[in-house]
C-alpha cells in the first residue's frame, strides 16, 4: 500500500511539474511578446517626437522670418 501511495504522489508531482512548465513557458511567451509590444511603442514615440521637434524648428524659423520682415 505504501509503495502506492508513493507512486501516487510522485505521478502527481510530475503532473504538477508539468503543469507549472506550461505556465512558466506562457508566460514567457508573453513577456517576448509584451517587450515586443513596448520596443514598438518606444520606436513609435521616438519618431513622434522627432517630427514634433522639425514642426516646432520650422515653426522658430517662420516666426523668425516674420519678425524679420
């Protein structure tokens, strides 16, 4: 009897185990995809803010310009 239960419990660490390599593989699939997501956004932003920095220097330029005249 004992060694059943031994056999029991260890099939069911296993399965345990198993279980919990699935979680720990999901979820390092989403954070692959999530750091992902973010280095997207980043780039994103980043090109954002470059073209709000050309408008505001053509803004400077025309303001310049017109105080010129």
């Amino acid at each position: 009897m004992l060694g059943y239960t031994q056999s029991n419990l260890q099939l069911q660490t296993i399965k345990i185990h198993g279980e919990q390599a699935k979680i720990v593989g999901e979820l390092l699939g989403q954070s692959i995809y999530m750091g992902q997501y973010l280095q997207d956004a980043n780039l994103n932003l980043a090109s954002i803010t470059q073209q709000m920095e050309q408008v505001n220097r053509a803004r400077i330029i025309d303001s310049s310009a017109e105080s010129g005249r």
